[in-house]
C-alpha cells in the first residue's frame, strides 16, 4: 500500500473514491471501509441495477441520471457529517480530476484508493461473477474489452490524495497486499 499526498482535517466527514477497472477488487475494499470507517457506500452498478435492471437499455443515458442522483445522495450524507464511499470505478483521468474538484466543494476530506489487479484475473472473475449472480448487471467478453477501452490507470502525475492497493484478485480471500516496489 502506498499513500500519496493526504493528510484530514479533523471535525469534517470523508469522500473516498474507489478507482480501478471491473473485477479489481474495489467493491471488496468498500465494504472493509464502510465498517471500518464507518461510511455510506453508493455503488454505481446497484442503482442501476436495482432501476433498470441487469441489462440496461440506453446504458450512457441512464448512467448520468443514476449518477446525478448520487451525488444528490452524497451531498445529504456530507452534509449531515456522514463520510461516503463512491464505489464507481472513476476509468478516466478527466472524470477523476471532474468528480475531485466536486467532492473538496463538500468536504476537504477527499481520497481515492487505487486498485491494481492482473487483467486476466480480473477478467475471469467479472465473467464468473456476470454467469454466476442474476443479481449483478451483465458484463459479457465483448462489454468488458469495450469498456476496458476507457481505463486508464491512476498515476502518481495526477497529482491527486490518494492511496494504491496491489489486490490478490485470483482468490476469493479479501488481501490488500503492500507494495513496496512502487
């Protein structure tokens, strides 16, 4: 585990954000932190699950409504002194910067924690999970390598708080290993 650039400021409730592609090992991390911490936790992929369905028509479109009414959400949570846990993914650098200079409007107190997984694992285990639970959206070969288009791993030159996490993604066991090469 490497921790950049952090440091809360007392008195006030926490935004973190959960960066790294499907299968990475973020949804495991956040529900650690929503006991540890405590937080509330809002995951993408559950809106949209629990609105649309596991295959939602007009993906994009339904997308921004579920994400607009999360940040709703998340500012109610903020401002009542509840610390949030935005279990999205965050793919692209100009989302990442967009949803960071968001979040410090409500609270100073904003990281993101940064998965890193082998891609061939992570693959199998969307692949499974998508087979294996009806109650997930569905993420098919093809869906994963569109979407994998758009990742681009977080960097140290973002310049952004946060903390990278090596994940033990190829077994069920929940290990945040700390990586002392990086």
């Amino acid at each position: 585990m490497i921790k950049v650039g952090f440091s809360f400021v007392s008195g006030y409730p926490s935004i973190h954000l959960m960066h790294g592609f499907m299968g990475f090992g973020k949804t495991t991390l956040s529900r650690r932190l929503k006991v540890e911490l405590p937080a509330i936790k809002l995951t993408h992929d559950d809106f949209m699950f629990a609105r649309y369905g596991r295959d939602p028509e007009d993906f994009h479109i339904k997308y921004k409504i579920v994400d607009k009414d999360i940040r709703e959400l998340a500012e109610k949570e903020i401002k009542q002194g509840h610390n949030v846990i935005m279990d999205y993914g965050f793919w692209e650098k100009s989302t990442r910067k967009e949803y960071y200079e968001w979040a410090k409007t409500l609270t100073p107190n904003v990281l993101f924690h940064a998965m890193q997984c082998d891609l061939d694992i992570a693959k199998k285990r969307v692949l499974n999970r998508s087979v294996s639970n009806e109650n997930e959206l569905l993420i098919t070969e093809e869906i994963f390598y569109d979407r994998l288009k758009r990742f681009e791993p977080m960097s140290l030159d973002e310049g952004l708080p946060v903390i990278f996490y090596k994940t033990d993604c190829s077994a069920k066991q929940k290990v945040f290993e700390e990586d002392e090469n990086k």
